[in-house]
C-alpha cells in the first residue's frame, strides 16, 4: 500500500486518500521542529510556516479555503472532479394573451349600409355582455358550435345573443414564433375585416393582428386581443 510523504496510507496511488498530498513527493517539514544543516543558522519559525504553507493560488472550489493538494484540508472536497455544467438560463417569460369580444354598433351600422336590404330584418342586440377568451394554445378557432357540423370553436359566438352572420367555421388565429398573432379566414360567408378599413381579407390568407387592433365579423362582433 503506498504510504505518503506524511505517513498515511493510502488505497489511491496518484493523492494521498488522507490530506491530499502528492504521492512520491518529499514529505514537508513540521512547522514545531525546523531543520537546520551543520554549520548554517536555525531555521527560524516563519520559515518553516512558509515551506508549509499552502501553494499560492491554491483554493478549495467547495469552500474556497486555501488548499496545499487534491483534496481539501477544511472541508474535504476532491478538487479533482470536474466542474458541474452550468444551469440552463430561466427561459423568458411569455405574455399572456386574451381576445375580448364585444358587440360593437358602428359595426352593425356598417354591415347594414353595405348589406342593404338583405340586412334590413337584423337588430342590434339589446344586452351583449364583452366576453373574454384565453389564448392557451397554438391555434385557437372562431366561430359557431354546431353538432350537425361537428365544430366546437375556443372563441364560441354562438350563444345568446347570436350573432347571425357569423360562420360555424369563420376563422381561426395562429400565434407567431415571435409570439404575436395571426388571424386567417376560413372562408366564411360574410368574410372578416382587421384594422380601421371595412375591405375583407382574402380567405387563408394570415393577416397580421396587434394587441388592440379590431377584428370585425358577423353582423356586430368585434375581437381585440390584450396583451398581459
């Protein structure tokens, strides 16, 4: 078994299991009983804590002591091993979103201006309360649920008041890798409009939507989207 400069034995061959030192190295010289060759001056006492001082430089990566080998003298730790890989950065926090959804008059004006006739039957409702969705997925549709047509939109306009020219499949909003959205139509019967101009966007086609932009379909319904 090899036995270290300061006498202990060890199992390892290469650092001493016991206080660390360099197995084969010379053994260091006590500080309480200094050397000194015939004929030369006593070796003072601050010279021998300086030959047994701990290597410049030398701190334990545990407990920051200094350290004279492989293994800590304060608290034992193996200096030896490889350092842990550094924790992963706390990924950024994403915004939430929400789509408020509300009867809007200036709209309904609108639709029954450029209806005409075919429009002159419909009513603004009486009592709309705004509604609010949570944007908690990658896709979230807008529409009617409808059994017949097995469609069961996130954004249901189809309770009371419904809103008549609103499609069972009207359109649908896709969030952006920069985590902004889109929203595309689906090819309803009456078409959707973003921002200030009435014009319908082309049928699967995504357009573009910021927070507070409006986004108008059906005979009233406008959707804002709120950024928090």
């Amino acid at each position: 078994m090899p036995v270290c400069p300061s006498g202990h034995d060890s199992t390892a061959t290469d650092y001493c299991d016991v206080c660390g030192l360099v197995l084969g190295a010379p053994a260091p010289v006590p500080v309480s009983s200094p050397v000194s060759s015939p004929g030369s001056a006593p070796v003072s006492s601050s010279a021998a804590a300086a030959v047994a001082a701990p290597v410049e430089g030398m701190t334990c990566r545990s407990c920051g002591e200094p350290r004279e080998g492989r293994f800590c003298e304060e608290c034992g730790f193996d200096n030896d091993l490889p350092s842990p890989p550094a924790a992963p950065e706390a990924p950024a926090r994403q915004a939430l979103w929400t789509a408020v959804v509300r009867a809007d008059r200036a709209w309904f004006d609108e639709v029954r201006r450029r209806e005409g006739s075919e429009a002159a039957d419909m009513e603004f409702p009486r009592y709309c309360p705004e509604r609010r969705f949570e944007l908690d997925r990658e896709q979230v549709a807008i529409g009617r649920r409808s059994r017949s047509r097995g469609t069961n939109p996130e954004i249901d306009l189809g309770s009371p008041p419904l809103d008549p020219g609103v499609s069972a499949q009207h359109a649908v909003l896709v969030a952006r890798p920069d985590g902004g959205w889109d929203v595309v139509d689906l090819g309803s019967t009456n078409g959707t409009s973003v921002g200030e101009t009435t014009e319908v966007i082309e049928p699967n086609t995504p357009v573009a939507v910021a927070a507070g932009v409006p986004i108008r379909l059906g005979a009233w319904t406008v959707i804002t989207l709120e950024s928090s």
